[in-house]
C-alpha cells in the first residue's frame, strides 16, 4: 500500500518577493520551491501516491477561524496590488489591546488579526491558504476511508494562526481545521490527538484547543524563551477550564540532538496513548534537521527515522501535515526517513 500524499499547486500562487533590510529578514525562506522539493523526493521514492484535494468548501475553514479573518485574508488578497495598494500588504498599526473601535479599512483589519510582521498577503495569498486547508481536509478524508496514514502537503503552514489571528508564514491553521472535520466527521465528536513535532511552538494551534479537552496538544519546540514565537510554548502552559490538563509542551535547548529529541518524545508519546484518541495529526517540521536555516536542533537523518518510528508505533490513524521545514537539500530526505516506519 503505497501512502497517500496530498499536493495542490495553488500554492505555488502565494510567493512574496524576500523582505529584508541589511540582514534583518522579515519574510524569507517559505518558499514554493519547499513543497515541490518534498514532493518531487516522494514520487520519486516509490512509497507515495499523490492525490488532488477536492473542495471541501469554506464552511470547513469556518468552523476554526473567525469570519472576519477570512473575510479580510480574502479582501486584502484581492487589493493587493491594485489602487494604489503595494503587491505585498502588511498591517501598520497593530491594536495590541484589541480596541473595540471598528475601521474597515484593509490595512487597519489587518493590524486587527495579525501578530507579526513577517506574514505579508500577495493576490495569491487567499486562494493558496484556501487549498492548503483543503489539501489538509482532502488527507483527513484518507483517514476516514480507512488509511492508516496519509501525508498533506500543505503550504502555506497553519500551526501560529490561531482562531483570530495570522502570523508566523501562517494564514489559517489546517491541523485544526482537519482536526474539526475528523471529529465531526465521527459519530460522536470524538477525541484528537495533535503532536507538533516542528521547531517552533505552534501557538496558533494551542489556542484554538486550549479549553477543549476532545483535542490533547503535544509540541515539542525550542525553548520560547530564546526562539519564536517567545510569548508561547512553556511547560507550565496546560490548558484552561475543561482543557486542563490536556496542552503539554516540551521546549528544549538549542542544539537539541537525536537522543535527545527522543527522550521527549517518548513523554509526549505516553501522553497520547493515554488520552486514547481515534485520529492522530502531526504537523510536521522539516526545520528541526540539523542545519536548517531558521531551525537550531540537530536532527539526523537517522533521527527523522526513529522519530517516524516512535509515531508509527503508537498504531493511530495518522495525519500528517506539512509546516516549516526551509534547507532545501534536506527537505525531501526528510520526509522519506520519517515515512519509511509507516510503510
Ligand atoms: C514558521 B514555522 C525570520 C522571521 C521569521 C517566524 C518564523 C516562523 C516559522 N527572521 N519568523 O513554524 O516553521
Ligand atoms: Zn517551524
């Protein structure tokens, strides 16, 4: 059975120019050669088949993300570019304390709903996000029809948006979004297990979850208080109300290696099988190899297999989702080490 991969190329459509001054970079990296790297190492290994997501409609996307997020993340993708609007938007004036007073303008809604300055929206920024969440949806549906793993070659990344807010490359978070549509998907909403195994603390992800209990967070990442996104991600954040006890983080050190690595996951693993949970989602980060240029773990590519291992043990319906991953060479090798356990 060869492992079913979901690729859209809308998302070759949301690929801002690089932003940086001197060696300030504010946009770089995430880039659409990324995904057509991945996918082209996975056709090529023989392990995959590659699928076309179907529509699985905005109404999905609804169930996670404010509709006035969407509503801008469409409208400034349509201005972008156009009457006098630059090709890449970014807010100007951020109401850090949220302020009730409404401006309809595209560049004050835009300061509404991000948290960062390195996710600028180009034309193709909607219409990318929009099939990404659907390439995520379309793997979800590979679950339901009773694949043991399917593989979302999402981009751009979802795991720093949270309900109301985008950020961080991410516009809307499609682990969540998947994760929605498995559970309501089920005969009684049933429990979701999500492990984020990319670099970064998936902030976006957290939140959306935080107080619900149904859908556990495991994230290991380095350590916020020295890596972005610096405000998310400690160990001491556990969930709230009737989400307690169900948010676990693992930050670790820099230079974090594969033993290392393991020991965590291994943790993480435990809490999983514990909360019993149907489907398991994994957003996946190439960025903790060795090397990568916005990561600072060590990962080898032997540690990808044990990592890929860990996970197939655990012997749950598996999605995985596409999130960073940025040194070009590595990418697909990667990918293919961490899969071979599930073949
Ligand atoms: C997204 B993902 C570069 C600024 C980039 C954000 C990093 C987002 C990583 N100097 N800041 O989790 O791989
Ligand atoms: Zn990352």
């Amino acid at each position: 059975m060869k492992i079913p991969v979901v690729y859209s190329p809308q998302h070759r459509r949301h690929a801002p120019d690089e932003i940086r001054i001197k060696n300030v970079f504010f946009y770089s990296h995430e880039v659409p050669d990324r995904i057509e790297i991945i996918r082209s190492a996975l056709a090529s290994s023989n392990i995959c088949k590659i699928h076309h997501p179907r529509d699985f409609g905005e109404s999905q996307i609804a169930k996670v993300h404010h509709q006035e997020m969407i509503r801008l993340l469409k409208d400034a993708s349509l201005a972008a570019g156009q009457d006098g609007f630059a090709d890449a938007l970014f807010p100007e004036c951020y109401p850090i304390r949220r302020t009730a007073i409404q401006n309809d303008h595209i560049v004050a809604r835009l300061g509404h709903f991000c948290h960062g300055s390195d996710s600028p929206i180009v034309s193709g920024t909607w219409p990318a996000a929009y099939w990404s969440a659907q390439t995520a949806l379309e793997a979800a549906q590979h679950l339901l029809e009773s694949s043991k793993i399917a593989y979302a070659l999402s981009r751009p990344p979802g795991h720093h948006a949270s309900s109301d807010t985008f950020g961080g490359f991410c516009y809307l978070n499609n682990a969540a979004i998947a994760a929605r549509y498995l559970q309501h998907s089920a005969e009684n909403d049933v429990n979701i297990a999500i492990l984020d195994i990319d670099f970064h603390h998936g902030n976006g992800t957290q939140e959306i979850f935080y107080n619900d209990p149904s859908v556990l967070y495991c994230s290991l990442h380095a350590d916020p208080a020295i890596e972005y996104p610096y405000f998310w991600g400690s160990s001491q954040e556990e969930g709230e109300g009737a989400g307690k006890g169900t948010n676990f983080n693992w930050p670790l050190p820099l230079g974090t290696g594969d033993d290392q690595y393991l020991e965590a996951l291994n943790e993480a693993a435990a809490v999983i099988q514990q909360h019993d949970p149907m489907y398991l989602i994994v957003d996946f980060g190439q960025d903790i190899a060795e090397d990568d240029p916005l990561g600072g773990f060590r990962i080898s590519p032997a540690g990808f297999s044990r990592i890929g291992s860990v996970i197939a043990n655990l012997q749950i319906p598996t999605l995985l989702i596409q999130e960073g991953g940025y040194h070009l060479e590595k990418i697909g090798t990667s990918a293919i080490k961490f899969l071979t356990s599930f073949v």
